[in-house]
C-alpha cells in the first residue's frame, strides 16, 4: 500500500526521510506566518491612529455644535426669566393696589387698570378741528385762530371709553393694549364715537400759568367742574403752593380776585324794587309794547331790539345812517324796535322813522348821559335795561336781534339767521366772539352787544331766570358777566343750544385793538374782506369809539347831530317839518384820523398814536 504525503509518496525510504529533518520542512511556513502577522499588526495600528484622530476632530465639531446651542437656549431662557420677572414685579406692583395691569391670559399690557375701566377701558385721540366740527356744542376757538388753524398744545382730543362695546371698531386693541410702539390710536371723530351711546365732553384750559391737574372720579355723576386751588377760599389773597388745596368758586383767580362772589344785601334790595316796578307796570307795558313788536316781526318773526339814552343817540343815528348808505336802510327801519330810556332819545327814535317805546315809570331812573367807562353806574343800569326788554320780547313770542348802538353793519345779517339750510340754524341763541377768554366769560364768551334769540321754552326761561337775578347784574356791573354762567347752566340743564359765531364774519373789538388782527383789520379796511359787521366794543368810553368808528370809514353823522345834538335837530324838524335823517345823514363816510396805531380806511401817519409803543398801522 502506498501512501502520499507532501508530493512524496509512501514508498520513500527511511534513509531519505532522516536526511531532511521536520521542523526543516516548516520553517518556510512559519516563515510567511510570521510575516502576515508582522504586517497585520502593524496596519492595524496605523489604521487604529487614523480612525482616532478622524474621531476626535469629529467629536470637536459636535462638540462646538452643541456649545453654541446650548449658549442660544442659555439666552433664550435668560430673556425669558426676565421678561417673567419683569410682568411679575408689574403684576405685584399693581395688585398692591387692588389692580390688574395685564389681561386675563396676562400676555399684552392693558393701558388701564381694571380699577377704572367703568370710564377708561381704552384711549384714542381726535383732531380737534374735527371733533368740533363734528360735535359742535357753540363753544369757541381762540378768538386769534380761524376754523382751520392749529392750537398748539391742545390739537387733539383725549377720548375715553367706559366700555369695551364703545370702542371704535377699527382699533380696539390699540385703545386698550399699550404693546408695540404704544402711540395712543388716532382718528376722525366719527370713526372714534361709533360706538358711543353717550358722550360727556369735558373743556379744559389752564389760567395764569397754574399748574393744573385733572381729576376723573367714577361717581354719582356732575354736570359741573368742582375746583380745588391752593388759596385761601374766601379770597383777598394770592395763591400760596404752601397752602393745602381747597374748594373754591369757579370765579376765584390767582391773584385772589373772586369774580362770581354772591351779591350784597344792598344789590339784593335794588333788584327787588326794580322787580316790583317791573311787575306792578307789567299789564300795561305788554299792552303798548305788542303792537311795536307784531309790526316790526313781519313774516320771520324777528324783532330787532336796542336800548339807548341821548347820551348814545349818536351812535344809533350812525347805525340807520350807514344802514341807508349800504342799501338796506328800509329793513333796518321796519325790524328796529328802540327802547328808549328818556324822552330826547324818544324824539330821536321817532324823527329817524323808527318804531320807540318809552315808559316813564319803568325808566324813571334811567340816566340821559352816556357812560362814563365800562361797569360805571349808568353802564349798569344801563345793562339792566338790557336786561328787561330782550325778557319782554321774547315773552310775547317774538325771535330777537338785539344789538348795542357802537356796530355797524356792512352786510345784513339777518338772512344769515333765518337760512334753514345754515348748520347753525338748529341753535337757540347765537352771540359775537368777545374775544375774552377770562374765567368770568367761560365757556362760551359772549358778547350781549350783538346775538340773535330764537324763541322756544328753552329762552324764554332763561331769560325769566336772568330777569330774577338783577342782584347778580347790579354787583357785577354787568349782566355779560350774569348771562355767561346762566348760559353754561341752562346748556347743562335744558338743553340749550349756544353758539358763539366766528370772528371772521362777526368781528369786534378784539380784532380791531389787537396787534395780531393788524392783516386781518387790514383786510377789512381795503374791502378784500367784507364782513357782516364790526363792533366797536373793547373800547373805554364813547368818544374813542366815535373816533375809531371815523378813521375806519363808517361814520355817517353830520357835526350838528353829534353828542346828543340829534335831540334839538328833531325838535326843530318836528315844529317845522322834514325828516331827521335827511338832516343828520351823510351818504358818503366821513373819514378823519385821529391815531395811527389804530386801524383805518386810509393811512394816518400824521396823527399821533394812543397805545403804549404803538406802531402805525400802515406802515
């Protein structure tokens, strides 16, 4: 049998095998193991060093990829906690005082707390032009500013809404939310009372530089300011910021003046007797006075009412005369119903073709000469007098131009009235700007020289009101001052509509003695602007308003009828015949000057001036 082992078969012999011994044989082979291993090792080491550094810069990128994360969600929590902790510190602050700053899921800032959302839920702001003009309850402008111009400082109008259903549609979050850049919205007036069923509209002006601040109580409601000064209440003295704020009457100044202090004992007792005489004569003044008044009212029932005593008579002669010259000289004679106050004036009135009516007994005390200066005796008398015939014509159901003697007009206003399609004809009483802005005129700042009234309920019980309180006439030297605060009263209380008229059209003055008006006097004297009239009030006494009224171009009265001279010229004509405006009238103006810092119809630079540093006007 033969057997093969390595390419050498069974059959070799013994001898042959000893020559080449075993581990011989295999020593090739361990040779090449040894080699593999060598080269495995090795290549497993340097592959080993390859995958570590690639691991490592690997495991550096994630680990800078994970920094910078962490480091985003590091701020963003940090901005978290402190906007958490910025609401919870405002949230404290606010709860301290019974309030909530945020809403219900407390992630927008309310603009007012819920303590005083029953009349400040929400804000916006309204134009004021436009809110007038929208919700126009008569009050004026600065009598320097046109319908159109801007009020520094007080351009816009605060709304405030006592629900969340009164907001305005379009910016509801606005008006409650302060987030965002936190402007209050704005818009028209009609946009932001859409949703109004009610609206208190509240005036606001600050005097001789107080430092004011306002105070809105959610309360049993006023329809009156209460105010609080630092100043003694009983007046006398100065404002003291040392002094606790106190109650105080709404004619109290700064300066410790008290313009509506009650009337005395003494006024009281003057006005009972003028009332008592008022009473006992009136059957019978109604009597002679209702056939005067049905025959001026004609078909628009409207009576125009002056009051005048001789010492003013020129004035009124002024007035027919430049109504003549203007072409409505036959209006003015069958609408006028004078109130003559003594028996010259009386004969004038009726010489001039005018309809007069005069009572002894009513006006037995009533002096002949003019005033000396505003808020003399004969001024005020002569306001009562005022007074009682506005009472006597609207009473009998008449509406009534009432007008002081020192206007005249460029234009007949009485068309302007009666226009039904007029926006102002819905208001009840209509006055001229008098341009003051004291506290004793607010709000409305009424002229009584020159204002129309439209006969209803809502008159005729303001003027019995003002009627019974002569008192307050007589110690205020004035019923302007009376009238103002039974205006305000009567607006609040009935109803009444007032509205103070423009300066543009109705001008007095204001525009003619201040320096700010010159371009716009200016404007006038050249004829660029014709306004309805100008009236000569603002002024001290009567002989500068003659002047005045010269140099403007709108005197019309001959010398011989000045200073009460109309009286001895209507007697002479009486006894001889022929009429006193033929007699008394120019047709053409008799223009003079007398002061260059005035305004007039021609250039005065010869004449001297009257006005502390006054400029002329023309130059």
């Amino acid at each position: 049998m033969v057997a093969i082992r390595n390419g050498i078969g069974s059959n070799t012999s013994n001898k042959s095998r000893k020559a080449h011994p075993s581990w011989l044989v295999r020593l090739p082979l361990a040779i090449s193991f040894f080699l593999v291993a060598t080269f495995s090792f090795y290549g497993g080491v340097w592959v080993g060093m390859q995958t570590g550094l690639n691991s490592e810069s690997n495991s550096q990128h994630l680990r800078a990829a994970d920094s910078k994360e962490r480091r985003d969600s590091d701020e963003k929590e940090f901005n978290s906690r402190v906007e958490a902790e910025v609401k919870r510190r405002m949230a404290e602050k606010n709860n301290a005082s019974g309030g909530d700053s945020t809403n219900k899921s407390g992630d927008k800032l309310r603009r007012f707390p819920n303590t005083i959302s029953k009349f400040a839920t929400g804000v916006s702001l309204v134009s004021k032009n436009d809110f007038l003009a929208t919700f126009d309850y008569g009050i004026p402008k600065p009598p320097s500013k046109r319908e159109h111009e801007s009020d520094p400082g007080k351009d816009d109008v605060l709304m405030l809404y006592g629900s969340f259903s009164s907001l305005p549609n379009s910016a509801k979050d606005g008006a409650i939310y302060a987030d965002g850049d936190g402007v209050i919205p704005h818009m028209s007036a009609e946009e932001a009372t859409t949703n109004c069923g009610g609206l208190n509209v509240i005036y606001t002006d600050t005097h001789d530089g107080l430092d004011q601040c306002i105070a809105i109580v959610g309360n049993y409601e006023s329809y009156h300011i209460q105010r609080w000064m630092r100043i003694k209440p009983g007046g006398g003295s100065k404002m003291n910021t040392e002094l606790p704020l106190a109650p105080v009457g709404r004619g109290l100044q700064t300066n410790g003046q008290d313009k509506f202090s009650a009337p005395t004992d003494k006024s009281a007792l003057q006005n009972q007797a003028m009332i008592k005489t008022y009473l006992d004569r009136l059957d019978d003044t109604l009597a002679k006075l209702k056939p005067l008044a049905e025959s001026c009212a004609g078909d628009d029932n409207t009576v125009i009412v002056l009051v005048c005593n001789t010492g003013q008579s020129d004035l009124l002669i002024n007035q027919i005369c430049a109504a003549d010259a203007r072409g409505f000289g036959d209006v003015v004679r069958q609408k006028t119903l004078v109130f003559a106050t003594d028996e010259g004036m009386l004969e004038i009135a009726l010489g001039l073709g005018l309809k007069a009516f005069y009572d002894d007994k009513i006006f037995e005390k009533m002096p002949e000469e003019e005033a000396g200066r505003y808020g003399d005796h004969t001024f005020t008398q002569m306001m009562y007098a005022k007074v009682v015939t506005v009472q006597l014509v609207n009473r009998m159901g008449y509406d009534v131009l009432f007008q002081d003697v020192d206007l005249v007009w460029y234009r007949n206003p009485l068309p302007f009235f009666h226009d039904k399609s007029n926006p102002l004809y819905d208001f009840d009483m209509l006055f001229q700007d008098d341009g003051a802005r004291s506290l004793r005129y607010a709000p409305y700042s009424a002229n009584t020289g020159f204002y129309y009234v439209r006969n209803n309920d809502k008159t005729k019980f303001l003027f019995r009101s003002l009627l019974y309180l002569g008192d307050m006439v007589l110690s205020m030297t004035s019923h302007q001052q009376a009238l103002a605060a039974l205006l305000d009263e009567h607006s609040s209380l009935t109803g009444l509509r007032v509205k103070t008229l423009g300066g543009y059209d109705f001008p007095g003055g204001y525009h003619y003695h201040r320096k700010k008006e010159k371009d716009f006097m200016k404007d006038i004297a050249t004829g660029k602007h014709v306004p309805y009239l100008l009236h000569m009030s603002w002024t001290t006494n009567k002989a500068n308003k003659l002047l005045f009224l010269k140099q403007m171009g709108l005197w019309y009265v001959n010398q011989k009828c000045e200073h009460g001279g109309g009286v001895a010229v209507a007697k002479e004509l009486t006894t001889n015949g022929g009429e006193l405006g033929s007699s008394c009238c120019s047709s053409e103006p008799l223009v003079s000057c007398h002061y260059k810092d005035k305004p007039s119809a021609i250039p005065c630079h010869d004449s001297p001036t009257i006005d502390k540093n006054g400029k002329d006007f023309w130059s």
